[in-house]
C-alpha cells in the first residue's frame, strides 16, 4: 500500500522501515509474530554491578543446557526434543521449535569469568555475572 504523509517525514526512519522491510520480504525465519530472532529467546541488561541474561526456555531439562563462558563469549546450547504425533494424526500449525540451538552472547570486558551463577525456574533460565571489583562505582572522598 503506498500513501502520501501531509508531514515531512525523517529519510533516516524511513530508511529504517524500508531496511526492515526487506529483510521480512527476504527472512526464512517469519512467523506469525514477525521477525524470529532465535531460540531461546534473550533478555540480556546489567547493573553497576552484574551483567543478566535471561533465556526463555520452557520445556528444556535443565540438565541437558549447556552454559559455557570461553574468552567474553557466553554460550548457551542446547537441545528441545520433538513431541510425538500420533500415526495417524495430522498437524496444522506447529510453532513450537524442536532440534538443536545454540545462542552466543557478547559480553563487556568488566565481567569476572570467575563469578558466575546460573538457575532455572519456570521455564527461564537466568545467568548472572558480577562486574570485576575495579570496575565496581566507589565514591571519592573530596579533602
């Protein structure tokens, strides 16, 4: 659909929307919900104080999650294994991915390797790494 704006509008946000635009046009991954960035699905933020990553993993044992930390690099793989169908059943629609994953994060250089905890509850699994010592805020006392 193409339709005229009264407004000016920003090229750079319309840049933007055609980029986006393509990609969908071009992406293998689209389902339903847009753009599929992966399996699991992250939340990554952080404190002064630690760096968080969430991965949304409903219906993984956390037994077989695979959470490594190799040179700033954490990685989390995986494997969701395949619901049975009945013989003679026919499926639909079928959004729920099954098969191998694996999902690399990037993290900044104030992270301490040796300071790490993982848990998972309900499905999410939540990875907390503390900030090296130097790097933690202090405050100066001012003489």
């Amino acid at each position: 659909m193409y339709y005229r704006s009264l407004f000016p509008r920003d090229l750079f946000a319309e840049f933007d929307r055609l980029q986006r635009e393509l990609q969908q046009t071009f992406d293998p991954n689209q389902s339903i919900r847009g753009l599929t960035r992966g399996f699991p699905a992250l939340n990554v933020g952080g404190t002064p104080k630690a760096v968080d990553i969430y991965a949304f993993a409903p219906g993984i044992d956390p037994a077989t999650l695979d959470v490594q930390l190799v040179k700033g690099m954490l990685t989390i793989a995986g494997e969701r294994k395949a619901e049975a169908v009945p013989e003679k059943a026919t499926r639909h629609i079928d959004e729920r991915f099954a098969g191998r994953f694996r999902r690399v994060v990037s993290l900044p250089d104030d992270v301490d390797p040796s300071a790490i905890e993982a848990q998972y509850r309900d499905g999410v699994l939540h990875v907390r790494i503390q900030r090296k010592q130097e790097a933690q805020p202090r405050r100066i006392t001012i003489q």
